[in-house]
C-alpha cells in the first residue's frame, strides 16, 4: 500500500517564478490495483508520480510504503529503494540508440551486481514473452513504435518491481497499440503488480482493467479523499 500525507512540491520556492507542482494531496493507493491519474497538462500527474517513485522529494508532507515511510530515507537508500521496487515506463521510451535491445532491458539491472547470465536470461525471458526475441540482437533505432514500447516495457519489468509506473504511455501510440498496451497492464495487474498510470487518454481511462481514476488539476485533487 502506498499513503499520501498532504504531500506538496514547490519548485523555485520564494522566487518569483515559484511555481506548486502538487498542493497537498493526501491519498491511499491499494496495492495489486491499477490507478489512473487524469488531467490537463500542468494538472501535476508526472510530479506526482515522480514522488511516489522516488525520483523527487517531496518539499513538505510524508509518503509511506508498506507502512514505511520513505520521504527521509538518505540518498542512497532511496536509491537502492527506487531500483529494487519501482519500475518506470517513460513517454520518451528513452532507449539507448547504437545500443542492442537486449542491453537495453538488462541496463537498470546493472548497478544491483546481478550475474551476467542470470540478468540475461531473464531479460530474454521478458522478451520472448513480449514478442521481442528475435530483436534482441538489433539497434534500439530499428524498432517501431510499439516494439520500441514492448522494450520499455521490458526494461521496466527487469528488476521484478513491485510497482510499475507509466507516464502518458500512448501518447505516441495509435488506438490498437494503445489497447495493446492497456492489454498487458492488464496481465500485470492480474499477477499481483501494482500499476500507476498518468494519462489523458480515453483509451486508458476506460480500459476494463483500470481499478480507479484519480483527478488531478492544479496540483490537487478534484475529489479529496475524506479523512481516516
């Protein structure tokens, strides 16, 4: 389970460019479930999850994980936390050009000192269940869009996260490559996996597996959750 206590970010904090990211959200996400973040642009889904997934700290307010609260742990434990826990699939894709497909999944792996074969094999696993086998071999470029995803997707899943966080995940992505996409989170979410999504895609928001839809504008919520 993931808690939310009134939770801002403030970026250029006493500047006359400050500008409140998140406005103190407070907010309970179940675990094994699949939440959807909407709204507009500038509505503070990314930052949100970016604090949720230990990218960012939080300039005031507390988040806890599995009753844990992790807004004070030092820099290399949240580290150490982000990589073992999280898995994140980026709008960008932000795959390695000149680099294989197959080193592209296994690179976040890298830092936890995993064996070669171990951490390959895996990775070849993620492929083959991706559809991806045959391009493990090719250049990051080669790829289409939705293989270039299914490759994120893969990278994502490396490190067995507990947690999987997608932002705007089709926004470069046609309607049966969005449904795809919806598809396999589906498959996750059946085996246990906790998915985040921020998104402003009605293909997304719809999707059967989507647990709950969280509205965001301005950096709070449109529904706070009521207290207790």
């Amino acid at each position: 389970m993931i808690e939310l206590q009134e939770v801002r970010k403030v970026f250029h904090a006493g500047r006359p460019n400050e500008q409140v990211a998140v406005a103190g959200v407070s907010l309970t996400l179940e675990a094994g479930k699949l939440t959807v973040f909407r709204g507009p642009s500038g509505s503070g889904k990314t930052t949100l999850l970016s604090l949720i997934g230990c990218m960012a700290r939080p300039t005031s307010g507390r988040i806890f994980l599995k009753g844990r609260e992790i807004t004070s742990l030092p820099v290399r434990f949240l580290t150490d936390l982000r990589r073992r826990t999280f898995g994140f699939i980026f709008q960008q894709f932000h795959l390695l050009a000149g680099v294989s497909v197959l080193e592209n999944v296994m690179l976040p792996a890298y830092p936890l000192g995993e064996k070669y074969r171990h951490l390959r094999a895996r990775a070849l696993g993620w492929l083959e269940r991706l559809g991806l086998l045959s391009k493990a071999g090719a250049k990051a470029e080669w790829l289409s869009g939705g293989e270039a995803q299914r490759v994120a997707i893969a990278r994502a899943l490396i490190n067995d996260p507990d947690i999987l966080i997608a932002d705007e995940p089709t926004a470069h992505l046609d309607t049966r490559l969005s449904r795809e996409f919806m598809a396999l989170m589906a498959d996750f979410r059946a085996a246990g996996t906790t998915i985040l999504i921020a998104s402003h895609d009605p293909l997304v928001h719809e999707a059967p597996a989507v647990d709950r839809v969280v509205d965001l504008r301005d950096g709070r919520l449109l529904t706070p959750e009521a207290p207790g």
